[in-house]
C-alpha cells in the first residue's frame, strides 16, 4: 500500500487532543473521513499537511482534512481517465443500479448525514436533513434517465442513408461545489455526470468537505468502481487550476460566485470544455396589493430565511406595491424577530451563524450602508450567541442604490422597498447583472403571465417558494450561469451528440 493511501477511517481527533461533543452522536463513525479519496484509495497529503474543518456555531474543530494540490488533482484525472472506457461502456441499467445502490445507502445514512452537515455547515438540523433527502433524489432521478439516453432518429434527406443521433459520455468531468449545500449540490453533478457515462474528479469547499467524503464513503459501498469517483480536498485554486488546465477533463461545473465562475470560464477556453455554471442571484421579490398579505409575509420568510440567507435563490430585494406597504412591514417585522438563532445542532433553532467572519463583515457593511442612506431597521440587533452569528434584520424604505440592493447578500437580511407600478417594478427587479430566480405574490393571474415573461430570470416562482427539485432544469440567465443542472437538460451538459449516416443500398 503507498504510503500516503489508507484503506480504514481513522478516529478523528483535534489538535487539542478533544473529539467534538457531537460526534458521539454518529451511528456509523466510518461516514467521518478525513482523507481524499482517488482511485479508490483514502489518500493523505504529503507530510500528511491537514487543515482543521470547524463547527460555525461553536469554533470547535471537528476533523483535520488532507490538504492536497495540483499534484492529487493531477492524480485524480489520471485515475478517472484510467476508469472512463469500462465506465461508460457498461449498460446503462449497470450503471443505474449502482446509482440505486448509492441512493438506498444515503437514505439509509441521512440521519448521520445530516449530523455531519450540521457540524461543518452550521444550518439547522431540520434544513441538513431536509438536504440529505434532496441530494438522494438526484440520484434516484439519474438512476433512471440513465437508461433514457436514447437514439434520436433523424428523417433522411439523402437517397439511400439511415440517419442517427446519439448522446455519448463527454468524458472526465470536474466538479467544484460550494459550502451553502455540501451534498445536493454534489448529487445533483455528480448522478447526472455518471448516468451518462462520466467519470469524475470532484474539490468540494475546504469549510465542508466531509459531507462530500461521506458520501464517497457511501458511492464506495454501493460498488462504484475505482477511479470513477476522485474527490480532492485541499488548495482550492491549485487544484481547480489543474482540472482547468487538463485536456481530458472535458466539463467543468462549478457552483458559487459569478466573480469566481468568470475565472474558471477563462481558465477552460484554452482546452475548449464544456461549462455549466450555477453562479450568483439577487432575487427579487414582488409583492402586490391585491397579495393575501398572510401568505406574502410566509413567502417572503420562506424565501428570505432559508439556510440562514446563505442561498442564492434567497430572496435578497424584496419589493412591495405601496397600498399593503405599511401592513407588510409591520407583520413581516414581527416574524423576523421572533425567530430563533442558535446552534443547528439546536432543536427550536430556526438561523444558524454564516459561514465566516468575512461574510459577517459584508452583511453588517451592507445594513449600515443602507441606514446611512436613509433605510430605517424595524427589528432590534440583538447579537448572537457567537462572532459567526447576525441578528435577522429588516430593513425599510431601501434605496435601490445601496448596497445591499446591488450586491448578492448572504445573510438573514432582508431588504424591503415600495413600488407603485407594474411597470416600474418590473424594470427595476431587471436592473441586475443576475437572473436566476424571481418571486411574485399577486392573485392576478394575468399578472402573474405577464411577470412570468418580463423578468429576466431563468425561474420564476410565483405565489410558491418551493421551485427546486430533481425533474426541473435548474439555472439561470445573464450573469447567473450556463446550462441546467436537473431534470433530463441536465445529462446535456454531460454527454455529445454523435450523429450517424449509414449507407443502407
């Protein structure tokens, strides 16, 4: 066995010599990893160099993980080049069942899944377990598209030819996911990329690489073959650069900032890859007088709160028609400030801490920019019971040119502002570089068409929350990304079309 290979999940203890209180909690400690996994082996760095993965809530380290670079990334595509040609030759009901096995197992494991989301995440429990079912139903999906990668017919213009299209695996595909949903967003690349025949090279986000672990732990036992999962924790840039720079790594998708997604988008021109990326949002939503003021106010917390405001669907500029203003304000104030901020771990908690301090800092910048400019606070900032955690703020009369406005937020902050005209809103929930996702509330259905059309965005969901899901083509328009993640448009990004002219005479 190489030195630096490990087939067993050591005990994982921090620095101080104290494991985290909750990990007792784990059903099945080997769901801890620590180690990269490529080619089928758990890999330490060289030196066995590690960097610490800590609670957000409480600043405790959980586990100490490889820190790799270009080396491992390089590693990784040799071993996933190596697993392509029998990977993607096999049936595709093989291929399905290894999918179906993978799902049971994480279904079978959700409970500690979701733990160790929590951990390393922050969100509360209830959101990590609500993920860890969401993340499973990518790969039942894909399990069974798998066996849907049909031979399209095409009508033959030419005497004496029969005429095919066919979809085929792309190749080696890199995927880079972010820390706001550590498993779906890997599920979501990952099934759709193997049910069409790709192997994978994977860097999940240094704050929350053990739910990617995990579930390399489960693709493991449910009987994937070696090197056709890689994942490589460590150096984000040195790693993604590698993967860029790679000409077998035929796509690249990538979830997190457009700045970033830009960079990534110049690295792969050279080599010509394929991309698909889900990149930043600033939602808005719209609500207007004639909107069951109850049922905006629950819309507007479900698309506000989620994940502590750390999503990009969240609702980040939030416009009210100026007859309900008031009566909006004052009820959705009083929600805010009742909810409950605290640990994940936490059973009433309802918003954990953000990620980071540098997240904290953009959030506090942005609410006092926004009073500066004449925005009034409506709920009362309290604190929190540690330096990640932001107080969940309502702000009113927001001008459009603040910055909170202006940039993706990330945090329990919402932004309310008065509108008098369709018109008017309309232009100004356009006016942004993004378009991924818009809310409407109104009980006009020919409004809600006519919104459906003018926004600029790549979803719109009107008077609902709940959009997202396995059978839908997930993504955006402008600055938002390229390409969908989910449903059958998925596979797209994944696979070629290979047409075929046969002489029949």
């Amino acid at each position: 066995m190489n030195a630096m290979t490990q087939t067993t999940a050591p005990v994982l203890v921090p620095a101080n010599g104290d494991t985290h209180p909750a990990l007792s909690r784990l059903r099945d400690p080997r769901l801890l990893r620590e180690m990269a996994y490529i080619d089928g082996r758990w890999t330490a760095a060289p030196g066995d160099a590690r960097f610490a993965v800590n609670d957000p809530s409480s600043g405790l380290t959980i586990a100490h993980v490889s820190r790799l670079g270009a080396d491992a990334a390089g590693r990784a595509v040799d071993a996933a080049a190596r697993a392509l040609p029998a990977w993607r030759s096999l049936l595709p009901q093989e291929r399905s069942e290894r999918l179906r096995a993978w799902h049971a197992l994480i279904l079978e494991a959700r409970d500690d899944l979701a733990l160790i989301m929590t951990l390393e995440q922050g969100k509360p429990l209830s959101e990590s377990q609500g993920e860890i079912a969401y993340a499973a139903s990518f790969v039942e999906w894909y399990a069974e598209e798998a066996k849907r990668l049909n031979v399209e017919s095409v009508t033959s213009h030419l005497p004496g030819a029969e005429m095919l299209v066919r979809r085929e695996a792309l190749g080696v595909a890199a995927l880079l996911t972010p820390w706001n949903f550590p498993s779906a967003m890997l599920t979501r690349k990952a099934a759709a990329a193997l049910a069409s025949g790709c192997t994978i090279v994977a860097h999940p986000s240094s704050y929350t690489p053990l739910s990617a672990l995990a579930l390399a732990e489960l693709a493991e036992r449910a009987g994937l073959p070696r090197g056709v999962l890689n994942i490589v924790t460590g150096d984000a840039e040195s790693i993604a650069n590698r993967f860029c720079d790679d000409e077998r790594v035929r796509v690249v998708s990538f979830t997190g900032s457009t700045e970033i997604g830009r960079k990534i988008a110049a690295r792969c021109a050279s080599t010509m890859k394929r991309l698909v990326m889900e990149l930043g949002g600033h939602a808005p939503l719209i609500v207007f007088d004639d909107a069951d003021l109850d049922k905006a106010v629950e819309i507007a917390m479900a698309a506000k709160f989620a994940t502590s405001g750390q999503d990009c669907l969240a609702a980040n500029r939030i416009y009210v028609q100026r007859g309900i203003y008031p009566a909006f304000c004052e009820a959705f104030g009083r929600r805010i400030a009742a909810l409950s901020v605290g640990p994940g771990l936490d059973a009433d908690t309802e918003i954990g801490p953000l990620m980071h301090a540098n997240a904290v800092e953009k959030a506090r910048a942005q609410v006092a920019d926004a009073i500066a400019q004449g925005a009034r606070r409506l709920t009362a900032d309290d604190g929190g019971p540690g330096p990640l955690f932001v107080t969940p703020t309502l702000l009113a009369d927001v001008p459009d040119d603040a910055l909170i406005m202006r940039e993706e937020t990330f945090a329990p902050i919402a932004a309310v502002t008065p509108f008098d005209t369709e018109d008017d809103v309309v232009a100004r929930a356009n006016a942004t570089e993004y378009g991924l996702v818009a809310y409407v509330v109104t009980e006009n259905g020919a409004r809600a068409l006519r919104l459906g059309r003018a926004l600029e965005y790549g979803m719109v969901a009107i008077n609902r929350v709940k959009i997202t899901g396995a059978p839908i083509p997930f993504g955006g328009t402008k600055q938002s990304g390229l390409g969908r993640e989910g449903s059958r448009h998925g596979l797209e990004a994944f696979t070629e079309l290979k047409y075929l002219c046969i002489d029949i005479q």
